[in-house]
C-alpha cells in the first residue's frame, strides 16, 4: 500500500469507526451470532491474488460487526469499563502507523522520554509519592508477574543468577485476598512458587483482607519452615470492588520483610479523586502497584502503568544487554526493555497523551464523578424494591446484586439469577456480568462506558426486573 492509497483508505477507515461509535447504541450489546457462525462465514484458504481495500473494508460490517459484544455501548454493564476515547484511539493509531519499537533509548528517544513523563503524569494524577517511577506493561497480569518475581529475586537473593528455585532451600510463599483476581494466582505459579505454596486470606464481611488472617497465616508458614515472599493486596477486587486495608497490611509486610504489591487495575482510576484517596491510605509501604488506564481512564488498550519504588531492582532482575543493543548513552538513559518481560515495546504513550492532553484532568474527574453517582442510585433503587439486595459496598462504580424471590434459596436461587441475566444479555438491551459470591451467583453492573448516563442505569434497571419477574 502506498501512501497515496493509505491517506484514502485510511478516511474511509476512520470514516468507518466514527460511524460506529456514532451509531452503537443502535446495535444489539451482546454478540448475536451462534457458535462457529463467524467462521463459517471466512474463507477457508487465503486469497492468491490481492483483493480490493473496500472489499475488506465491506466485510468489517458483514462479518466482523455482527460477531461483536459492543463493549463501547452505552449499555454494556459487564466485566469492567474499557474505555477507550476516541482522542487515545488516534494515539494508538499514530504509534501503529510511525511502526517504531522500543528496543531501547536509542533505537527511539521519544518512545522512551515520552512513556517517563506520561507514567510521572500518571502519578502525581493519582498522589503517589515522588519515590515512584513508572513503565507502561500490556495488561495488569504482565504487571503482576513482575512483581512477583521481583518479589522472588528479592528474598531468594537474585537466585536467578544461580540454580534459581531448584537450590532446595525453604518454599516461598505469596498471600493474597480471598477475592484477588484470578491473574495473580496464574502469576504466582508461572513465576514458579507452585499452586500449593499460594495462600488465599480469609476476608471480612466487606470482601476485604483480613489483616489479623495474614498476620495468622505468615506466621504458620515461618513455623513450618516456609519463607513469606509477597503480600498482593487489591484495592477493587473484580467481584465486588471491595477495598484491601493497605495500611495495616503494610505495617505487617514491614515487619517480616514481606514484599507488597498493590493491584488496583480498575480502582486506580478513582484515585485522580481526591475524596477517593482514603482507599490509597498506606500505599507508600507498598514495593510495587499496578493501574490499568484501560480500565475506566479512557486508554485504549493495552495500557498497564506499573509503578515501583525501587527501580534498580526492578533492572537487575529484568535486565538484559546484548552487544547490538549497547550505546555509548546506556548509562545516562532509561532503557526499557530492562524494566519488564518484553525485548520490544510499543508506543504505548501516545495513546496516554493524547488522552490525558484533550481531555484534561478536569473532565477525567467529572467523568468517574458520574460514574460514581450513577452506581450509588442504582444501589439506592435495588434496596427500595422489593425481593431485590445489593450484596456489597458500593465503593465506586460497580454494584453486586441478586434478585430473591420469596421461597427460592440454594441452587434454585442460583438457577433463577443465571437465567435471568442470560434473558438479559440475550435481548441486546443491556450487558451484565453474573459472578459467584460466597458460593452463590449474583450479578454485578459495572458502570462506566464513555457514553453512558443516568437514562441507561434507569433503562437497564428496569430490564433487569423485567427479565427477573419473567424468570419467576
């Protein structure tokens, strides 16, 4: 392709994006399609000889649109909020289209100077101390794995440099939260501390870590001979948003020299809110934290901003130089390819600049603001109706909630939730996404599209009683 041919492809494509966006609230929230159906509609072999531009452009609506869950739809209520603001969109455009890859500082200085200062902008947005520097990750499971085998090198040592885990010493052992995302046991195990030496901390009646069961349970391992290595404490779990009390969390990672990381993938957003802070109280005692920007902010994804205390030991640990990689600058720069897992590394600030730039921090807040407001009357009006509970704190935007019929308990119970919120899902009106909580299904609403207002949550509010009074 040409330049000539991309600049009038290219209008058509952005011509093709706007109107979806323009147009989504049109469009079922759920996929519609069956299993298989999307691919059953694709050729079997590739082409031999080049098709036309428009041809594929055509077939973005023909085959690709139908097999989508619109997750920038005003009533897509599930998982979480992936924003992704049309203004972070043209970054990440931009950084596809100038096809540069951060190999290290020389290889492309912007890439770099840029990600230091947007991660630094990051920081002071969510008031963490000057100590803290930033580098921009893919997801917050890449994040977590660094952390904990930053955590592993520090208490081993820096094993790696030797026969690693296999030396035969004392079992390492990670705590976190009962209600920890499923990413941090998954990175637990690939950073080789075995499923068994994983200990999940009973939680309070608020689905927060209990630090009396850490104190308990680190304890019990220094007993048995096993060694603590890494605390993982949330602040907005993915079930229920429930807040980890990092303070005394901390004070106990001090005291036995336990590394601690912070996961507040999604509710790291909230914490550009001043009145939001008190979740952040006791974060300076932390090693390591990660924020998603893609979760709520507005980055497009993939936009995982991990933040360390101590970078020195983030590079030794992830630290590595080959003779075509070496400038005569390496030891005046920052080389990021020294800072995570990956050789090579996108410009993924552009997408964090142009989005912080166009919007502004002031609209940034008054976005979380409403998104914050709309879950508490949607909270407010589940407790006024009948038959219906709101299962946990509303501390941001997500809201836990089960409709109870009079008589229906146990399986029953959770046969109904799940059939209603299938019912839901399948009449395109609106997305949710049930979840288990202590041992029985209920159905969480994350709040937070771009483009959703009070008159979604209300419409979405009354189908969910409409399908739950069906499903009776």
């Amino acid at each position: 392709m040409t330049p000539e041919e991309f600049r009038r492809e290219g209008h058509r494509l952005i011509d093709w994006i706007a109107d979806y966006r323009a147009g989504i609230a049109a469009q079922p929230v759920m996929a519609q399609v069956k299993p298989g159906e999307v691919k059953a509609a694709l050729p079997k072999s590739p082409p031999q000889e080049p098709e036309p531009f428009g041809a594929i452009i055509a077939d973005l609506d023909r085959l690709i649109a139908p097999g989508l869950s619109h997750f920038q739809h005003p009533r897509f209520f599930g998982y979480f909020p992936a924003n992704s603001d049309l203004a972070s969109v043209l970054g990440d455009y931009v950084s596809t289209g100038l096809g540069v890859i951060g190999l290290s500082w020389q290889s492309s200085p912007a890439l770099t100077e840029l990600e230091e200062v947007m991660t630094d902008w990051l920081r002071q947005m969510i008031g963490l101390g000057e100590a803290w520097r930033g580098v921009i990750q893919d997801t917050a499971s890449t994040s977590t794995l660094v952390a904990l085998i930053s955590a592993r090198e520090k208490i081993s040592n820096y094993a790696l440099a030797g026969k690693g885990l296999q030396d035969g010493g004392a079992p390492l052992v990670v705590y976190v939260s009962g209600h920890a995302h499923s990413s941090v046991d998954k990175a637990a195990t690939l950073a080789g501390f075995g499923a068994a030496n994983i200990r999940h901390v009973a939680v309070d009646d608020a689905f927060a870590m209990r630090p009396e069961a850490l104190r308990a349970a680190i304890e019990a391992d220094r007993a048995a001979g096993r060694r603590p290595c890494a605390i993982v404490a949330t602040v907005g779990t993915t079930t229920t948003t429930a807040i980890d009390p990092l303070a005394p969390i901390g004070a106990i990672a001090r005291e036995f020299g336990v590394w601690l990381h912070v996961d507040v993938a999604m509710a790291g957003s909230a914490m550009i809110l001043p009145e939001c802070r008190w979740m952040f109280d006791g974060i300076e005692a932390a090693d390591s934290l990660v924020l998603n920007p893609h979760k709520w902010l507005g980055a497009a994804f993939d936009c995982s901003a991990y933040f360390v205390q101590d970078p020195q030991h983030l590079v030794r640990v992830m630290s590595t130089n080959p003779s075509y990689l070496q400038s005569s600058v390496d030891g005046a720069v920052v080389n990021y390819r020294d800072w995570g897992i990956p050789l090579g590394r996108r410009f993924r600030a552009l997408k964090l600049w142009f989005l912080i730039r166009s919007q502004g921090v002031a609209a940034l807040q008054a976005r979380l603001r409403r998104d914050i407001e709309n879950a508490r009357w949607l909270a407010e009006e589940v407790r006024q109706r009948p038959h219906w509970r709101v299962l946990a704190p509303v501390h941001l935007q997500t809201v836990c909630l089960r409709h109870e019929p009079p008589g229906l308990s146990g399986e029953a119970l959770d046969r109904h939730t799940l059939a209603w919120a299938d019912a839901v899902n399948r009449s395109g009106g609106a997305y949710v996404t049930p979840a288990t909580l202590d041992g029985r299904w209920m159905v969480r609403v994350s709040i937070g599209a771009l483009p959703t207002e009070r008159d979604d949550v209300a419409a979405l509010w009354r189908l969910l009683q409409d399908c739950a009074e069906s499903a009776s």
